[in-house]
C-alpha cells in the first residue's frame, strides 16, 4: 500500500506532498490537468526499464528532481527485502532522483536511503504497484502475452511444471546442438577428407621425391642450353692435356718426361727422390683429372629430346607451387602429411551415443510440456467461467469466452499457443478477441482479467489509467462496482473521466491547471468534503449547470446510501 507521495521539482506538480488511504482512490480532471504526469511519476519511481521519456518528469530548470514514496510492507516484500539483505523498517521508503551534471541528468533509485540498481527496482515494482494503462488493451491482442497472462493466473499452480518444462528444454536444446554439431563434424569432415585426398592424388601424380630437383633441373638446364659451349671448351681442354699439338708436345708429355727426369736424376742424388715422389703424385693426379674430363665429354652427348623433358618437368614444379602457395620441400611435406592424416582413421564418432542421449531428453522434455499443458487447459477453463461470470456483471450478458490450445515447436514456455475466443452476442460465433471485440470490450475485458489476478495476489496497489475508456451509463456502474469489490482487498488508484467511476470512490483527489507567474503548474486536491466532490463531478458530467450538479448530488447520495 502506497502510504505518502513526496515530489521535488517534478514537471507540472512541482513541490507536493500527498498522503493517500486505503480503498478505492480516484484521480479527475480537465484534459491537460495533470493526470497523466501524476501517472507517469508513480511509473517512474519504480521504472522496470529505461526509456527517452525518463528525463522528461524533471522541471525545466532544476538541477536537482526527486519522487519518494512511502509504502507499508506486506509479506511478499519483507520476504524479498530480506532476500536482498535490507534493514526491515515498518515503512518502506523509495527514492527515485535527478541530478543535472555536465549538462546531463543522471537517474538513480534508493530504498531505504541505500542506492540499488535498475534491475532490484524492477523486481520490487512487481510487489508494490499494478499497472493498467492508456494502450495496455494490446496484450489481449498477442498470444504470447495472452499465454502469460493464463500462467500468471495459476502461477502458484504452474510454477513447479513451468520451471521443469523450461529445465528440461534447456538440457534437450544441448543435447539437440551436440548431436548436430556431431553430425556437421561428420559431414565436414567428409568433405575435407574427400579435399584432402583428391590434394594428395594431384600431389602424387608430380611423383616429388627430392627436395633439390628443381635446383639440380635448372642446372641441367642451363648446361644443355650451353651444350656446344662446353664441348668445345672441353675439347681444347683436352687436346692441350692429352694431345700434341702439331710439332708441340702435350702437357702429359711434359709431365711424363719430367718424371722419368726425376727418377733418373734421383737415382744420382737421392735428395731429390721426395721432389720425385711429389710430381709422380702430380702427374697421377693430372692422369686422373683428365679421365674425369673424358668422361665429362661423354656426358655431353645429349638425346635433343631430354631438354624438352626438362623443360616440361620445371614447368610442372612452378605450376604446383604457384597452385598450391608451396615451394617444392613443401610440397614434399605436405604431400607427406596429407598421406599420415588420409590414413588415420576417425574413432571419435560417437554418433549412436548421442543420438541416444537426444532421443531420451526429448521424451522427457515432451512429457514435461504435456503436464505443463494439461495444468494450462485446466486453470484455463476456471480462468473462462470467472471471466464470463465478471464480464456479465460489466454488461456483456451474454457474453461467450474460450481459450483456444494450438500446439506448437517445443519451447523454453512448452508447446502451447493459445488465443482468447470471445463474442458479446448470440447469433455470432466465437472469434479471436482481438479481431471481434470493440474498444469498450476490450476494456472490460482487461479489467475484469485484472479483477481476476487481485483474487490470486492481495498486495500490490492497482493503477488503472483510464480503464473506463469506451463504455458509458449502465456499464460504468459494473465497472464502478468492480472497482469498489477490488478495493475492499488492496487499495487501487483509478484514473478516470467518468463521474459515476468517481463517485464510488472512498477517496477523491482533483487536479487542477493554473499558470502563475507565466507558468503553468498543476495543483493535487484532496476533495473531503461532500461539496467540493459534488463540484467535481458536477463538472465531469458537464460543467455549472443545473442538471449536472443535480446528477453529481444524486450519484454521492447513491455512494452514502
């Protein structure tokens, strides 16, 4: 229950202090009083998210803007205050403030004087205060919300199911991504098996053995390329090594006689047999170079068609390693690795396993949705007799509603989509409420929902914001009725136009506009006494004239009698 409202700097209200009872309160007042900031400032000291509009309850101006309200605690918040490791007070205080730095306001919550979060304010907004809305008539229109709203009415009956089902989906979803991912492994792999040996084939194809082939084949390149160069030089070579030339000996035959010399003249002085020795070497060694020039020669005589192999064999090597981004030891490498990982085979496929263990927690998750469903069907059926019960008594007498189950994907919420049947008139048949009702319809159809949630929760404050919007004469008083059997358990606040609404209530505050100083400011009136409502309402039902406040006399005495 809402005890106290303190603003500070506060758009339009500006400095007030407003102390509310228990029962049934309603705000009036011109179009343009007020009404709808007040709103919004209850709205935005317990704020489940941010939005653009927050800075906007701020006085232009002002460097500093405050909304505090003072609530008693019931159960439900002293539980989650503990929770959150609160100090427990017989109030329960909750700052909302604005402070303009560096050009910027900055927005920041406290209860009890300590600074909390945005996500803590949201959870206890749940406990404190019940938001109906301008536009909220929307939620009956989406199945999602209309499934939510049908938990919500049997949460205490559905939370345990609700919790397992979302459990339970969760552990198949896992299972469900591991098999798949097991498979696409399977399947990528393959492909890359298959890449890999159509590679290794390309790559066996160039029969790579030898890491220098292109080197040692550019080399005979060259030297073939050059082949008469070199046999004729080979040739001279030879001629003066080995051959006379004309009268001139050869330089073996130098060499020969030198030796023989030397064996000679040793033979006289044996000091010379170790100069002997030394050229015997030399002239071996001489004898040995020039067969290894004889049988370079012979390598030189070349089949004419080994240099186009050649040539064929290099363009091969660059074309692969153009191809593959590899110079040829890599290529070797590669080719080499490809084989040891081509004959590998793969033992991790544990296909059977999982799909085994997936099979299992979907049939757990599906028996799961079942009980999730039948507990769903069964508050649904309770949840339609209380709503056509309500909806009667807001005058809709004949009035038919039912909640369509459709099944649907297995989600983390089960496997039900529902869609709320409804038709105000017997000759036509039932069709989706979002498509068949009018606005009024709508209306009461959402507060008689509301109606139905304050039977299964007692303890937050009910805000209804124009809830009477579309419906008039015999109808307001249903909904004045309503409103009045509500407040009897949990004080609610209604926002309205309708002077048959506000004359049911127990309290009555007025807002009025006025400018001052060349600025417009909004006033909050506590309307006490007989006269100053009958005022009031005299003005809703049509200003200073004498049938309304003929109308606005007659509808207090009703509320006294």
């Amino acid at each position: 229950m809402l005890n106290s409202l303190r603003l500070q700097n506060i758009a339009l209200l500006g400095n007030v202090e407003i102390d509310f009872e228990k029962g049934f309160t309603v705000f009036t007042g011109q179009t343009g009083a007020g009404k709808s900031i007040f709103i919004e400032t209850l709205n935005a000291l317990l704020a489940n998210k941010k939005t653009t509009l927050d800075n906007r309850l701020v006085a232009e101006g002002s460097v500093f803007s405050s909304i505090e309200g003072v609530f008693s605690v019931f159960q439900k918040t002293k539980d989650w205050l503990i929770k959150q490791e609160f100090d427990l007070d017989e109030e329960l205080i909750v700052t909302r403030e604005w402070r303009l730095k560096e050009n910027k306001y900055k927005s920041r919550f406290r209860i009890n004087g300590v600074l909390v979060n945005r996500e803590q304010i949201s959870e206890l907004r749940s406990f404190l205060f019940d938001f109906t809305l301008q536009g909220d008539i929307h939620i009956l229109n989406d199945s999602l919300n209309q499934l939510s709203l049908l938990d919500s009415l049997g949460l205490k009956k559905i939370q345990k199911s609700l919790f397992q089902v979302n459990q339970d989906w969760k552990l198949w979803y896992q299972s469900h991504l591991s098999l798949k991912n097991a498979r696409d492994k399977i399947i990528n792999l393959k492909k890359e098996f298959e890449e890999m040996q159509d590679i290794y084939e390309d790559l066996e194809k160039l029969k790579l053995d030898d890491p220098s082939e292109q080197i040692k084949l550019e080399a005979d390149q060259n030297r073939i390329s050059n082949l008469l160069r070199l046999k004729e030089g080979v040739k001279n070579v030879l001629i003066r090594l080995n051959e006379s030339l004309d009268e001139y000996p050869s330089m073996l035959d130098h060499t020969n006689f030198c030796v023989n010399e030397l064996k000679t003249l040793s033979q006289i002085d044996s000091s010379l047999e170790s100069i002997f020795d030394r050229f015997y070497i030399l002239t071996n060694n001489l004898n040995d170079l020039i067969n290894q020039i004889n049988y370079y020669e012979q390598t030189l005589n070349v089949d004419p068609s080994f240099l186009n192999d050649l040539q064929l064999r290099l363009s091969a090597l660059k074309l692969y390693q153009k191809k593959y981004q590899r110079d040829i030891p890599e290529l070797i490498n590669y080719k080499n690795e490809l084989m040891n990982t081509l004959s590998v085979q793969d033992s991790s496929n544990n296909i059977t396993e999982l799909s085994s263990c997936e099979n299992k927690k979907r049939i757990k998750r599906d028996q799961s949705n079942r009980n999730l469903s039948m507990i769903r069907r069964s508050i649904a059926l309770n949840f339609e007799d209380q709503l056509i019960m309500s909806l009667k008594k807001l005058g809709i007498p004949n009035v038919r509603f039912k909640v369509v189950f459709e099944a649907c994907e297995p989600t983390i919420n089960g496997i039900d989509k529902v869609n709320f049947m409804f038709s105000a008139n017997p000759d036509l048949p039932l069709a989706p409420l979002a498509e068949i009702a009018s606005g009024g319809e709508k209306s009461r159809v959402l507060l008689a929902i509301k109606a139905i949630f304050s039977s299964c929760d007692k303890t937050n404050l009910l805000i209804f914001d124009e809830i009477d919007s579309g419906v008039s004469g015999l109808v307001s008083s249903h909904v004045a009725n309503l409103l009045c059997e509500l407040s009897k358990h949990r004080q609610v606040f209604c926002v309205t136009h309708q002077p048959l609404i506000a004359a049911f209530a127990d309290n009555h505050f007025a807002l009025k506009k006025s400018v001052i100083d060349g600025h417009t400011k909004s006033i909050v009136i506590n309307l006490k006494e007989t006269a100053d409502r009958q005022r009031e309402l005299a003005l809703l039902a049509g200003g200073e004239i004498v049938e309304a406040n003929v109308y606005a006399a007659s509808l207090l005495e009703h509320k006294a009698a």
